[in-house]
C-alpha cells in the first residue's frame, strides 16, 4: 500500500513564507511527476507547480519568482517553497505523485491561510 503524508501549511502574514513537504510510503514505484495542487473556497482545483523525476517545472503564472518546487527522488518527497505569500495564496494544498502508468496518489491537504 501507499501512504502520502504532507505538512508544513499553517496561518502566516502577508510577505511570509512557508515550506510545505510531502512524502510517499509504500510500494509506489516508477514516478514521473510530482507536484501540488490547492483549492480555494469557492475556487476550482487549480494546479501549482509540477516536477519530473528529471527536473523539469511547471509554475502557473500567479506563483513565478514566488514558489520554488523541488524533489528528492529517493525519498519520495517534493517540497514547496513559498515567499512572499499574498492572501490569494490562501488554499488548501494536495500534493500528488503521478506514476507512468497514469495512476496518482494524494496528499491529504494542508491549510495554507495568509492574512493580518
């Protein structure tokens, strides 16, 4: 079986940063990407940042300069930086870990709230 397992959300003010970690256990083999998503109230899905295994990224326009992934291959584990957070930003956050077989595994989400 596998377990993913993600941390590091919490309530910051704006300017501040976060480092959010999620990591897989378990049999999961032959990853190609990893990533993370976050859901706003009211929002639709929106996806964040990716990374392959190869070190390719993705960024949505909104985070470019502000949010950093990152990954450690052998531990299973992808990382997200966050500076300068804006109240927008303000979401829950699911990790994810996309295999080549087209199966994904998830986070359970953290509460990333950015306000004074």
């Amino acid at each position: 079986q596998v377990q993913v397992v993600e941390s590091g959300g919490g309530l910051v003010q704006p300017g501040g940063s976060l480092r959010l970690s999620c990591a897989a256990s378990g049999s999961i083999s032959s990853i190609q990407t990893m990533g993370w998503y976050r859901q706003a109230p009211e929002k639709q899905r929106e996806l964040v940042a990716w990374i392959t295994t190869g070190g390719n990224t993705y960024y949505v326009d909104s985070v470019k300069g502000r949010f950093t992934i990152s990954r450690d291959n052998a531990k299973n584990t992808v990382y997200l930086q966050m500076n300068s957070l804006k109240p927008e930003d303000t979401a829950v956050y699911y990790c994810y870990f996309r295999t080549t077989r087209w199966v994904d595994y998830w986070g359970q989400g953290t509460q990333v709230a950015v306000s004074s």
